[in-house]
C-alpha cells in the first residue's frame, strides 16, 4: 500500500462543481484583484473566529510582517518567538528589521515555554509570536498576562491553526492579531498561496490594509512604506466554497488522530510518544506528530515501505545559518532541539481511511520488531 502525506484529490472531486462554477463567475466579472471574493472571505474568517475585521494578504509570511509593521515593529526593536517553527516566523521578524529572540519550548505541546517568556523581554522588546504548532494553541492565557505587564503586542502564528480553541476562544480573538496561511497543504488550503490577518482593532486593520497596497491612501499617495500583498479573486473564491467545510474537516482529522493514537498505543506501548492534547484546547491536528528517538531510520524503513512522513522541522532556528550572528549555539535551547530530532509527523487529512492509518502503524511495528 502506498500512503501519502496528503491527498486533496478526494476533497477536489467532492466540491469541484462548486468551484468550477465559483472560478467562471470570477473570470466572467474579470475583476481579480481586491474584489467582491476577497470582501466576502475577510468577513468570513473574521467572524469564523470572532474577530472584527479580517485583511487578506498574499501569504502567511507577509501576514507577519505586515502585522508587525502594522504594531510599529522596526529596526532595534526585539521579537519573542519559539525556535521550533517554519522558517516565516523569524524571517518575518527579520524582515521588519527587529531581532527575534527565542525561547525554548514545552516538551509537550512544542510550543513556546510562557513560563520562560518574561526572562527574555528586555527595554527593546515590542512583541511576542507565539505560533500554535501542529494545530494545537499555546498558553495564551500566560502569554497575554505579560504581554499586558509589559505593554507589548502579541501576534499569533496561527498558520496552522485554523479552527484551533483556547479555554473556548477561538484562536484569532485573543491577541491583538493572528496571522493564517492559505498554503494548499494547510487546514484550509487555497490552489496557490494566500493569506490572512484577524483583529479585533480597527486602527490596525486600517494600517494593514494600507500597507498591504504599497503604503498608499488615497491611490497613489504614500505616506509610509509599504509593498504589494494581496490575496487574490481566485484564491478567495475558492476559499469562501471550501470554509464551510471547515468545522467538519476539523472534526474528521481530530478522528483520525484518536484512532492513531489507540493504534500506536496498543501496538507500541511506550516505544514512541504520541501527541497530547491539554485540556481546555481544541486541536485540529494540522500534523500528527509523535516522538521517537530513532526517527531517521524509522523514516527511512516507512519510506521503503510506501509510507510518506514529513519532519517539522529538523534545525531550529536559533541554529539556522542565517540566524548565525545571533550568536546562539547547539544547547541554547535543549527541548527544541531535543524535538529537532525525535519529531515525525504521520500522513494526516480529513478523508484518510482506516485501513491506511492501519497500514502507517502496522509499518512502525514492524519496524521496531526487527
């Protein structure tokens, strides 16, 4: 059997006389740019997650910059972040000239550690990115406690948590923005790239959607500097047929998820560590991830044996060589690199069969039998 990472043929022929007819509509009006689609799925997403306005952009990394820039991030100023993340994180922070600083994380949850977030903000530091790995939300309820102590932002990396509930709050009402990523492979995918940015604060969302024109209103006059990052008619239209699904799709992961871990459970006891869930968090499973400490040349047997699995992610980025003159070095942050190394995310979308997630663990069995 061979089993993919991810498949989106499924869900394509579920809903493609939907979208079919949803992109002609788009090519009929010509209009693609900023249009009535884009509208509709701002307000959308906003009030899927109970915030109050919604700015579409052209991709999740862009969501963070412009978010930061939008909280008067510049040049000098310091970011708090985890290590054990995508790439966008830091490079956001980067790209608006501040200095991520990282902290380690929770062992269980990969998230950031809130308990060691308040030793890391000095006089420079102007905001917190929390990113809720794999689906599943961090401490908001420590984070924004500093947060308000300090009089800092918070920007939430939701990129891969759409859908995702802290203490019954969604995540996109909770800090004072919260960036998605519409990436084909995410929760909710667009067919190219795509983003979004929620608030609940109307002078942030008026900064955003200036800076996301190139810094211009009225057309044609700048007043601060900004570039080109807008989401598209298309990618919006096909996004406004595909949120409705959304909460069912969640539901269907989380399933799937249950039935891994009774599986992995049963099979292999404690030779893996399957993901936990906290309590009080909804997890929509954008990944299944579990810990292993032979996680190479497990990877390599399932290859062999036509298991797809994917590792998020191999090098923190306190030890990317981009991020060198930061000055951090390997055991600066143990957890996130202990997590580097054990981490193996399991094939994981919404129409996934039984017999296949049988197959995955059969497979990690077998593997540990010989």
């Amino acid at each position: 059997m061979k089993v993919p990472m991810l498949d989106l043929s499924e869900q394509y022929q579920i809903l493609k006389d939907e979208i079919i007819e949803t992109l002609d509509s788009v090519m009929t009006s010509s209009r693609f740019i900023l249009g009535d689609n884009v509208k509709q799925l701002e307000a959308s997403i906003a009030k899927f997650v109970n915030a109050n306005y919604g700015i579409g952009v052209a991709n999740g990394s862009d969501a963070l910059h412009i978010s930061l820039q939008a909280c008067g991030v510049q040049a000098g100023d310091e970011v708090i972040t985890t290590p054990f993340t995508f790439f966008a994180t830091g490079g956001a922070i980067a790209r608006a000239g501040a200095t991520p600083v990282y902290v380690d994380i929770d062992p269980v949850t990969f998230n950031i550690d809130a308990t060691k977030i308040e030793e890391a903000i000095t006089e420079k530091t102007k905001a917190i990115i929390p990113v809720h790995l794999y689906g599943q939300a961090a401490d908001m309820d420590a984070i924004m406690e500093i947060a308000k102590k300090h009089q800092i932002s918070v920007i939430e990396d939701a990129a891969q948590a759409i859908g995702a509930e802290y203490k019954g709050k969604k995540i996109g009402e909770i800090g004072d923005a919260t960036c998605y990523s519409f990436f084909p492979t995410k929760n909710l995918g667009a067919y190219g790239d795509g983003g979004m940015i929620v608030t609940k604060d109307q002078q942030l969302e008026e900064k955003m959607k200036i800076i996301r024109v190139h810094g211009s209103k009225p057309k044609y006059y700048h007043h601060v500097l900004g570039y080109n990052s807008r989401l598209d008619e298309i990618q919006a239209a096909v996004l406004n047929v595909k949120l409705p699904h959304l909460n069912k799709w969640s539901e269907m992961r989380r399933e799937n998820a249950r039935y891994y871990t009774q599986l992995l459970n049963e099979k292999l006891g404690e030779k893996i560590v399957t993901p936990t869930e906290v309590a009080e968090r909804y997890h929509v499973y954008h990944q299944y991830t579990i810990r292993v400490k032979n996680r190479d040349d497990l990877q390599s047997f399932l290859k062999e044996n036509g298991v797809a699995s994917m590792i998020y992610y191999p090098v923190p980025l306190h030890l990317q060589p981009v991020f060198a003159h930061l000055g951090y070095k390997e055991g600066d942050f143990p957890e996130a690199e202990r997590a580097a190394k054990e981490v193996l995310s399991l094939p994981m979308f919404p129409e996934m069969k039984k017999e296949q997630q049988e197959y995955v663990v059969n497979m990690i069995a077998k593997y540990y039998e010989q």
